[in-house]
C-alpha cells in the first residue's frame, strides 16, 4: 500500500508539471477508483505502452496550454534524451547509417476520424428535393454532409463563422438559405451579416417542437 502511494504521488507530481490542476484531479479520481490489482495493471500497461496517461490540452488556447520546452526538460528528468540519432537510408546504396545529427524522436499516440469528409460529398442533381421535417435537401439534391465529430473539430479549431453558416443558412432554415441565394444571384457575393436578418431557425428544430407541443410537454429549443 506504501509502494502504491508513492507512485501515485509521483505521477500526480508530474501530470501537475505538464497538465493542470483538472488533469490532477481527474487521475486522482481514477487511481482512487482502481483496486490493488487493477492498479498494478494499469501501472504494468504504462510501461508496456498498452496505455497512456492522457494530459488535455485546453482548446482555443483557454486556461494552461502545455509547454513544450517544458515538456522536454521533464523527459530529461525523468532519465530519457528526447533527441536522438535517426536511421538514415545511403542514397544510391541499400545500406543504412545513424544520422550525425539528432533528432526530437517522440512515441506519438496517432489516431484518424473513420469517416473523411470527401466520402460525403457529391454533385447534385438539383435543388428541388427538400425533407419536410427537416428543411434540409434529400435525395438527389443532397450533395454534402458533416459529422457530429467533424463539428466538434470545427469548434476546437475556433472556426465560428463556418459553424454558423454550416448551422443556419445551409442546415434547414429555408428563409435564411434563399436570402443567401438571392444575394448570390443579385451581388455575386453573400456574408454571415448580410443574412442574419432572415433566419427564422432550422426547420428541424420547429418540427421537435411542434412534436412535444403535440404531446403537451414544454421544450426549450
């Protein structure tokens, strides 16, 4: 139990170098939910690199960013020169050398959305079909189409103005989509503040609500 304690007590010491106080807690909160055992799995996991301790870097540059210097200075501490000589191929040859210079040279967890946007998309035929409890095109006239995931990773990169239109003009709200086509066609081009004035909100949403209401329940939409 006094071996458990004192690497908790070191990797919390060190999630609090790197991360912030939330990452503290939030290990703190999962070792203190872990039995012996699970907790000397998990331990053996980190050192396996089955597992990683996970430090969340606050989007939007909110809160504490990591710092990466920093970062580097606690991998030396910790026994281990981030910078080392790469395996380089000889031009012209089929041998292999050790490079004269070092390298940053990190284990990087890498992961990859399943779905990319370019599977969504495709040319319509025209722009007729309409789902009517949605406002949004159907059929043939469906073109383009975006993930929950893909939103999120609009929102994380700061892009509100894409989002907006994304969720007003072009996600069901028919009066704010033909001002759009209208300034389009009139001027040849068209901004967020030009339209805003003409939305009246995504028909989805009225149809959820028109739903509940006929059900007799309030919805805060």
């Amino acid at each position: 139990m006094k071996k458990r304690k004192e690497v908790e007590a070191f990797c919390l010491k060190h999630i609090a170098k790197i991360g912030s106080q939330k990452d503290v807690e939030r290990h703190k909160n999962l070792f203190k939910s872990m039995s012996d055992k699970e907790f000397s799995d998990f331990m053996t996991d980190l050192e396996k690199g089955r597992k990683t301790i996970r430090i969340i870097s606050p989007n939007k540059n909110d809160g504490k960013p990591i710092d990466k210097e920093k970062l580097l200075n606690i991998i030396r501490d910790l026994g281990y020169d981030p910078y080392q000589p790469i395996v380089e191929k000889i031009p012209g040859t089929n041998k292999f050398s050790l490079s004269k210079v070092k390298t940053l040279t990190l284990y990087v967890p890498v992961k990859r959305l399943s779905q990319h946007a370019v599977k969504g998309i495709s040319i319509p035929k025209h722009n007729r079909s309409r789902d009517a409890i949605t406002g949004q095109v159907t059929n043939d006239s469906r073109a383009a189409k975006i993930t929950q995931k893909e939103l999120g990773i609009f929102n994380a990169k700061g892009y509100e103005s894409a989002l907006k239109e994304l969720m007003m003009s072009r996600s069901g709200d028919e009066a704010a989509e033909q001002a759009l086509q209208a300034f389009i066609e009139k001027y040849g081009n068209v901004t967020l503040e030009d339209i805003e004035q003409y939305a009246e909100g995504s028909q989805s949403t009225k149809s959820v609500q028109n739903y509940f209401k006929a059900i007799h329940l309030k919805l805060a939409l």
